[in-house]
C-alpha cells in the first residue's frame, strides 16, 4: 500500500543514507543492494560509480639513484646481507656481491633508497615511454658523433696517402678461379664472401 502511494505520488518517496530520494518506479533488483555489501538500508551508492583513489601524473616516475640524507654506520636487522640497506632484499641487491658482506663486517652500509609508491592510472600503465629519460639518449648520440668524426679523420688520411688504389688492377692479369674468394667491393673492409660455384659447373666429387 506504501509502495502504491508512492507511485501515485500520495506519499512521500523514500531516502537513502545520504538524504536522496528514491524513485519508487525502480525494480527492487535495483534498489536492493548485493549480499556481500552488508547494507541493510535502502541505497542506491552500488549504483553509483565508485571514488577511485586519486592517481598519479602521466609524468611522474619512481626516483632513480636517490638516496635519503641519513647516513648509517651499524648494521640493522632484517636490512640487506650484502649492502646494508633497509629498503631491498639481499637477492634484490643490484651491488657487487662483496667477499664479506655489510652483516658481518659492520663496514660500507649503503643509505636506504627512497622508495615512492605511485598509483599509476590507466593511460599511465599503457604508456611505452613512462619513466624514460631522454637525456639517457645523449650517450649515443655522442657515441655516433664520435664514429663519424673517426670515419671522416680515416678518409682525409687515405686522400693524403694518394687516394684508394683500384681494386680492378690488383686481379687484372690473374686467371679466374671459381674457388677463390672475392674480397668486397669496398677496399676497407678485410672480410672476403666465398664464390658460388655455379650450377651448370660439374661438382668436383663427379670428376
């Protein structure tokens, strides 16, 4: 009958836990919460979109090489075996494996990283180059400017020396042997290809 008054407009409609009218037009499957949410009272928060933990930036990373200011000179219990440091495992340890380690001689105790925990959100997690550093990308730009400045400095003294010698004078006067190897055409390098024997050559075996 309250139910009937309520979709009539007679009575006044029914509040949840946060003072929100429920519309009485609803299907119980609706309104009723799920068993495992232990809510007694008539509800529609299962309804709503839950408040997610707020996420981190798409621009922040963990911090590499850091290390808290502190430092320690007595060994700890539960810390690394090798390093001394509170913050990893001694199989997690990414230092030498020293001959003695830091639990038993009391000496070189590493400082305890700074460990940040990031909640990392949906495009976070899918990003290919999150965390990357490009200044990491300046080692090989430096490598490759320093093959080119060698290449260039190898070329000017081969000018000075008179220029490349032809390749076609060395075998010009020697007979053809299907069996020799024939040296790239390019003079500076020293790895030679083998010739193929052709096809229509009998093989030495059916001699």
């Amino acid at each position: 009958a309250l139910d009937e008054a309520r979709k009539a407009g007679q009575a006044p409609a029914e509040l949840d836990e946060d003072g929100r009218e429920i519309n009485p037009h609803m299907p119980q499957y609706i309104i009723q919460a799920p068993w495992y949410l232990n809510q007694s009272k008539p509800t529609l928060k299962h309804q709503r979109a839950r408040q997610e933990a707020q996420k981190t930036s798409i621009n922040e990373w963990y911090p590499r090489g850091v290390f808290k200011a502190e430092t320690v000179t007595k060994y700890r219990k539960g810390a690394c075996e090798n390093c001394g440091a509170m913050t990893h495992q001694t199989k997690e340890c990414c230092e030498r494996p020293r001959k003695v380690g830091a639990k038993f001689s009391g000496q070189d105790i590493r400082p305890d990283e700074i460990v940040k925990e990031i909640h990392l959100d949906y495009d976070a997690k899918r990003d290919r180059w999150n965390g990357y550093n490009a200044d990491m990308y300046m080692e090989v730009v430096q490598e490759y400017e320093m093959l080119e400045e060698l290449k260039e400095k190898t070329a000017n003294e081969n000018e000075q020396e008179g220029g490349v010698q032809n390749i076609n004078d060395e075998f010009k006067d020697k007979p053809f042997d299907n069996d020799a190897p024939i040296p790239n055409k390019d003079p500076r390098i020293k790895t030679t290809i083998r010739n193929l024997r052709i096809r229509e050559d009998v093989a030495k075996y059916l001699l």
